[in-house]
C-alpha cells in the first residue's frame, strides 16, 4: 500500500486518479487544432479528398 493510500483511502486514490486519467483523455479533443483537423481521405476505390472542417 503506498502513502497517498494509507492517507486517504485505496478507493478514494483509485477513483481520483481514474478521474485524472480520464480528463486527460479527453482534454485535447477542446483543442481547436485538434477540432480542425481534417479526416483521412478514405482508402480503397473512393476518390477525392476529405470535406473540409466547418468554419475552415
């Protein structure tokens, strides 16, 4: 058992650090560069570029 357990809790440590995880996941998709970014054109017979992002 570590010391941030011993402090606070197994499952409090568990379910913050869960927490953290997550956000962190998910933070970058707020990013407007990311938000811009333009899809792959598809693979195989398709022809043509991917449309481009709205507002773009």
């Amino acid at each position: 058992m570590g010391p941030l357990a011993r402090a606070y809790g197994g499952s409090r440590v568990v379910a913050v650090a869960g927490a953290v995880s997550a956000l962190a996941a998910v933070a970058p998709l707020a990013s407007g560069a990311v938000r811009g970014l333009r899809h792959a054109p598809p693979s195989g017979d398709a022809a043509g570029p991917a449309p481009a992002a709205p507002g773009a």
